[in-house]
C-alpha cells in the first residue's frame, strides 16, 4: 500500500510537469490543444493557474 501511494504522489503532484505542460502550451499557443489526464486532480490545479 506504500508503494501505491508513493507513486501516485510521484504521478501526481510534481510541480516539475505542470512547468513542462505550461512551456508546451506558450509554445504552442493559439493552437487548439486537447490534454488526457488520469484524473481531474492535476486539471482542476493547472486550471486555476491558467
């Protein structure tokens, strides 16, 4: 059960990738951009900033 909440923190809460995907789309922009999460979590946290 550690293991499984270890990587799910790994997977999820690193601030790391949510940098990255906001460099991707300033690059990018104003292209249509469609991003597949696992869950809502990361979505609803990059929204607010954005």
């Amino acid at each position: 059960m550690l293991a499984h909440r270890q990587a799910r923190a790994i997977a999820f809460g690193t601030q790391g990738k949510l940098r990255i995907l906001a460099d991707l789309l300033a690059q990018h922009h104003p292209e249509r951009t469609l991003i597949l999460l696992m869950t809502m979590r990361p979505s609803i946290r990059f929204l607010k900033n954005f």
